[in-house]
C-alpha cells in the first residue's frame, strides 16, 4: 500500500517522524498489521481519548484479525478555525506528555500540527508514506515483510458527517474508509446505525465499536470547568493539568493571549469546520 510520492509531502521545520514505540515486529503471522490514527484538536486531551484507544484495541483482539502494532495522536493544524484552540505546540506538548506518562503504547505525531491545515485523508497519506515507505513497514517473526494498514480512529459523530452533501469529497471518503478503513466510536446521544447507513459502499471497512460504558467528558466541559475555577481532576492526566495552570491556558473563552485566530479555510474545504470538532469529544 505505497503512498504518495515523497514529494507530495511536505514536513513542518525539524520534523521527525516518532516510530519509538512502533512495534516493528509482527507477533501473529496470519494477522493483519494495522496502526490507529486519532486526528483531532485534543483541547485539552482528556482521558477519554486514551480510552477510545483502549475500546478499539479490545475490539480488534476479540472480533478481527487485525494486529495492531501502532497508535498515534495528530492534533490539528493551528489553521483549523475554531474558538479557544490553543497554540499547536501547547497541544502537542499536553498529547506527549499524557502519551508519555499514561500509555505504553500511544504516540503523538506533530505533521500535522505545524503546518497549513490538512485533510485528514491526505494525514493517512502521510502516515502511511512515513511506516511503508519510509521505514519499510514491519516483519513477521520469519522476517517476511508485510506493509501496515493505516486506520482511522474517530467517534460515531464524526463519520455522521460523511453522509452531509458537501461536507467531505468523495474521493477524500473513497480514500479514507475504502483504501484505509475506520473504527468508529459509539458516543453519547449519537445513533450508530445513522452515522453509518448512508455509508454502505464501505460497509466492510467501517468497524463500529459500542462504548459499553458510557463517557461523555469532552475537552469543553473541561475548558468550561477551567474558566470556573472547577476541578478537573481523574477527567484528564495529572501531568497535562499542571502544564494547563503553568502555561495559563483556559483561563477564558479563547479571547486571551492563547487565542490563535483561524486564518481561513481554503475554499470549499467544509471539512475543516466539522473533522475533529466531535470527533473525539471535543466539541
């Protein structure tokens, strides 16, 4: 599954791709090998974004033959217009150090983040480019090669949007779900049958994945709470709560210093006003 050329890619100023925690080595010979990529705003990351991982890895062990040997957060581009989204760096930082600290197996990749706003199905592109291409993909334990399926990791809220005429091309959805393939999170007050009939074409390539027990803690609420001077405590790491209060962040409605004004959509990128926004929660 060979991606776009080198060329099409262009990398943010001394960018390297984070592969630390990349398992290069196939456990399962007749599995799959897939990497989950959430791509979002993570304003602030919270603990439910490191659960949707952990939901989807149960699914895919008990349901699939998938192997997953990869997970990656990429926070939005500073481009994104949206109210009260924080600096990229601060955002990549909060993603790190809650990856860092909470998971064994999580990464964050900051391509996205320090350039122009992205499609999310040129981001799988680029993924895909940096694990097949780049680094060669991964290996069976008898040192077959086997390329890695890039997958797209996002609630049912998000993939809801798909169906909305002019919201997302249908190449970018042919490319997203027919050659990459998503898992979709159930979230709350969102019908998973609704997010995912009109997409039909690409049935066999959309896992749906229910959320058994039900979370509906957002980065707003957590913002919200911010600005109330409530605690957010157990809703996101202890690491990323001591750098919020230690870099003044939330401290109001997104008018602050904080404040990174959008800079304007490209024309008739609809996407951009709905990807990430619910995607994980974060409305």
């Amino acid at each position: 599954m060979a991606a776009q050329s080198s060329s099409a890619f262009v990398n943010p100023p001394n960018y390297t791709f984070t592969s630390h925690r990349l398992h290069r080595t196939l456990q399962a010979s007749d599995k799959q090998p897939i990497v989950l990529v959430a791509c979002g705003s993570f304003n602030p990351i919270t603990y439910h974004h490191l659960r949707m991982f952990e939901m989807a890895n149960d699914f895919v062990r008990q349901n699939t033959n998938f192997e997953i040997v990869g997970g990656y957060l990429s926070p939005v581009s500073e481009e994104y217009e949206k109210p009260g989204l924080v600096r990229a760096r601060h955002r990549v930082n909060m993603c790190t150090l809650a990856t860092e600290q909470e998971s064994s197996g999580l990464m964050v990749d900051s391509w996205e983040a320090f350039q122009n706003y992205q499609r999310t199905a040129v981001v799988l592109d680029h993924f895909d480019y940096e694990i097949n291409t780049i680094l060669g993909g991964v290996t069976t334990r008898d040192g077959e090669h086997r390329d890695v399926r890039i997958m797209l990791l996002a609630g049912s809220d998000l993939i809801s949007t798909m169906s909305e005429p002019g919201v997302w091309s249908h190449n970018d959805l042919d490319r997203i779900l027919g050659r990459y393939g998503t898992f979709v999170i159930e979230r709350t007050g969102s019908s998973m049958d609704q997010a995912t009939d009109s997409l039909a074409r690409w049935r066999d390539s959309i896992y749906p994945i229910p959320q058994l027990v039900q979370n509906d803690v957002s980065s707003t609420k957590v913002r919200l709470f911010f600005r109330r001077g409530l605690s957010v405590r157990y809703l996101i790491p202890a690491a990323v709560i001591d750098y919020i209060k230690q870099n003044y962040l939330y401290l109001d409605d997104g008018s602050g210093p904080e404040k990174e004004k959008g800079k304007g959509k490209e024309s008739g990128e609809a996407e951009t006003s709905l990807r990430d926004g619910g995607s994980l929660q974060q409305a």
